[in-house]
C-alpha cells in the first residue's frame, strides 16, 4: 500500500534504537470495552508529573461523576475530578505501580452511574468539529487546564503548560504521537482505529492554542489500518500523517522530533526550543472532548494484555479502579503468569500489588509468564560496546552504571545520566544481562539526593 515517509525535514528516523518484537497481536484485535462501573475507586492525589493535586472536597461529601474534587496544586499539576457518583471517604494512602506511596481519596459508589454505552457516548460520541473557529486560543488552554489533562502516552506532564503562549519560543509545528512503540500497548492504537475524529478536532485545537501553522500525526509502518483511518478523517482539514518505519524508541518525544522535522532538541532542552509541541493521540482526543464537550478526564482506555492474562483487552476505565478489576475483567491471569509489568516491558515498571489504582498515566498492564522472562543469568560486562550502539541519546550506558553502582554522582553526571529517558534498548540488547536501567534509575536517585543535601 505504498506507506512511505514523506519528508517533513526529517529523514523519518532516529540514530540508535532497537527492533524488539513488537507482541501486538495478543491485544491489537480487541475493540474497546467500557468496563462496568466498579463498586469504589480510589484516587491517587498525585497522578500528574509536578506537585500533587490538593483535596477541595471534605470526607462524606456526596459527588457525581466529573465534580472536581481535588484542586491543581500549582501551575505544573492538574485538577482531578469524580469518575464516578459516590460519596467521598477520609483520604489514605495508596501504593502506585511504581512502588510509590501517595494519598488518595477513595469514592464509594453510589446512586446512578453513567456506564456501558451511555458512557462511550459521552466522552467520544456525537459530532467533532474539523476546525477551531469557535474557540480562542485561551479558550482552548483554559479547558484543558480545568478539565486536569495530563499526557496519556505514560509521561502524565499536565498538558496546558506546553501550550500557554510563550512569545520567546513560538510554536510553527504540533506533532501528534500515534507511534505507540511500546511493545505489546495497543490503547493508542485501538483509539487511532474506533475514534479518529476527536482525535483530528483536539489536533486542530491544539493548533489553534499554539499559533502552530503545521500539524503532523506520526504513525509507525506496523500499523496500516490506523494510517488509512487517519487520513480519511483527517481529510480536507490540513493535517498531515507521517507514516514512519517501526523502531523502537521511535515514540519519544525527541526522538519522534527528529524524525519528522529533522530538529533535535539539544541535551536538556525542550520540544519548545526547536517551535515543536508534542502530544500523544489519546491526549488529543481527550482535549477534544475537554474544549467541545466540556469533559473534565475521568477515564482512559488501558491494554491488558500478554500471555499471562486469559482473554487480552483494551478496556475504557475509570480511573482510581484497582487493576486487579482489570485483570478480572479480561478473564483473569494464566496458570504461567509470572510478572505484572505497568506499561510494556521496555519502559515500564514490574509491580505485585493488585489494589494498585489506574492513574491518567496508566496506557497499559502487560502481564509477562515464565517463558518470556526466560533470560540467562547476569555476567560481567563483556565491553561489547552494544548499548553504545542503540543508545538513541548517544550517552554511554555502561559507564553511567559503572558510576551508579559505585554511587559515584559526580561521574554518573558526567556521563550525562539525567539524559537517559530509561527506554530499555541497552538492557535490551545486553549480551551479559546487566540491569541497566535499573542501575540508572538508582544513579539518578543519587544524583537528586546528593543535589538536596
Ligand atoms: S542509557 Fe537510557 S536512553 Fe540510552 S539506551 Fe539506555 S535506557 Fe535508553
Ligand atoms: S551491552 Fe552490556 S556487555 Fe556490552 S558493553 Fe554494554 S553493558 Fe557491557
């Protein structure tokens, strides 16, 4: 079908990287359930990259679904709203999938909820502009700030802070996220296929609140029925699609830059610093839905997928639900399953707690069996040189975890640790199983440690 880059300045690609197996099937064929409203949810208080939100609703209050029911807690932070009708319980302590310990308001469920189709119909049915005109530019920041809109792709950055003019380093281009390079994850994929037109209206939207005169959606190759549905719905509306070939990292925000438009952000900068805004799919449909409909974000589609869960599914939930109801949604775990991993295996985080809460972050749980985790034991570095290769950073991974393990920060900085985004290509491709990533997520608690004391 002839799916070729087609230049935007780019070349369509990204130094480094890796070609792991992609695992979609178990999950990329399953259209979205919306999953029965759960008896009670219970919401994190810091489901957003930056400062908590704060609570502004007391214990016993009764809610409905979309009350706002915690304030931002500055102006990187995000609101957070009911996801169900219920009445508030006295604020506790959750654990996040990344082992977290956070404050979170519980909701009892209570009186009418909106659910099943009624649900679906709210938050992507009905009409979608394909234009801006009726909105201003603060319009458009103004609601997706209220609404709590963070980004969906995993990062959970509140959105309106990349969007709020900024005269010194306009916006020329809004790149939209479709890569979903994460293996196993096909949440963006499902909503690129079932809901393409909020998907279109939010990135026009987004195009109208930056000044941006050009708007591309990035897909990768692997995914030709999303590209076709794409561009249909984006038809006659200016908005280009990029179709790029599949490699991994090729979903990172710098790394997808450099591949459409050819700019790099420099070591420590921002997409800002080279005109660019980037925003997942689902991000952009969810501020469709923020701007038209008025839509506060309470519920996002999550892959549950793997060989280690009966019956793979992407499934719209709200969130605070526990992902042991997810998991029970999709028929339960295998007799093998061995691991629980939030994300895919390359960025996520393996956790064990069942009553963890999905959080706007939370874009898939891939359960991992034995035979997948099957992998020799550790050795010693052979100097292979391999995760210098793939480094799509250019950084040198096995000095940063030589410096880590030796808790030396001075060096692990020199090595430019803050740089690495943890994508996983170098522990990926190691021969001698080192836990690189590991090593550097402990080197960069270090480092911000060292930087408190
Ligand atoms: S050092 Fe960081 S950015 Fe580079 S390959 Fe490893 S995890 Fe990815
Ligand atoms: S890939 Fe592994 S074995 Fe090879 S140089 Fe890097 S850390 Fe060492």
């Amino acid at each position: 079908m002839g799916l070729k880059f087609k230049g935007f300045g780019g070349s369509g690609s990204f130094p480094h990287g890796v070609h792991p197996p992609e695992r979609k099937n178990f999950s990329g064929a399953a259209v979205i359930e919306v999953i029965p409203s759960p008896g009670q949810v219970l919401l994190p208080l810091l489901q957003n990259v930056g400062a908590p939100a704060k609570t502004s609703v007391k214990a016993k209050s009764e809610v409905k679904m979309g009350d706002k029911i915690a304030d931002a807690g500055g102006f990187v932070s995000a609101p957070l709203h009911a996801p169900i009708a219920g009445k508030v319980g006295k604020t506790g302590v959750c654990t996040l999938t990344n082992g977290r310990h956070v404050p979170a308001m519980p909701i009892r469920a209570e009186g009418e909820q909106i659910e099943g189709k009624e649900l679906w119909e709210k938050i992507f049915g009905g009409q979608w502009p394909k234009n801006a005109d009726k909105y201003s530019p603060k319009e458009i920041v103004d609601a997706i700030q209220a609404a709590g809109i963070v980004g969906l792709g995993g990062a959970a950055f509140p959105t309106h802070v990349k969007y709020v003019p900024n005269e010194e380093k306009p916006i020329d281009t809004v790149l939209i996220n479709g890569c979903e390079c994460e293996p196993y994850l096909t949440s963006d994929y499902r909503m690129m296929l079932e809901v393409p037109d909020p998907i279109i209206c939010g990135s026009l939207l987004l195009a109208k609140a930056s000044g941006a005169k050009d708007v591309i959606i990035g897909v990768e190759d692997n995914k030709p029925e999303a590209v076709e549905v794409l561009k249909k719905a984006a038809a006659g509306t200016g908005i280009q699609i990029a179709v790029l070939p599949t490699k991994y990292p090729q979903g990172s925000e710098k790394q997808l830059i450099l591949a459409v438009t050819g700019r790099e952000v420099p070591l420590g900068g921002l997409p800002l610093d080279v005109g660019v805004a980037v925003s997942n799919v689902s991000t952009t449909a969810a501020i469709a839905g923020a701007v038209v409909k008025g839509n506060p974000l309470t519920h996002r589609v999550v892959s549950v997928t793997g060989a280690g869960v009966q019956t793979p599914k992407n499934l719209l939930v709200p969130f605070g639900i526990s992902i042991g109801e997810l998991i029970e949604a999709c028929g339960g775990l295998t007799k093998d399953a061995t691991r629980m991993v939030a994300g895919g295996p390359m960025m996520g985080f393996a956790f064990s707690d069942m009553n963890s809460p999905v959080t706007k972050g939370t874009s898939g749980i891939t359960i991992l069996t034995h035979e997948d985790l099957k992998k020799e034991d550790e050795t010693s570095c052979v100097r292979c040189g391999r995760c210098v290769d793939v480094c799509p950073m250019n950084l040198v991974p096995t000095k940063i975890a030589m410096a880590s393990r030796h808790r030396d920060t001075e060096l692990a900085q020199q090595y430019n640790i803050m740089a690495c985004f943890e994508c996983g290509s170098c522990a990926y491709i190691c021969p001698a199983n080192l836990p690189l990533v590991q090593l550097v997520r402990t080197g960069k608690a270090e480092v911000i440690a060292a930087g408190k004391k």
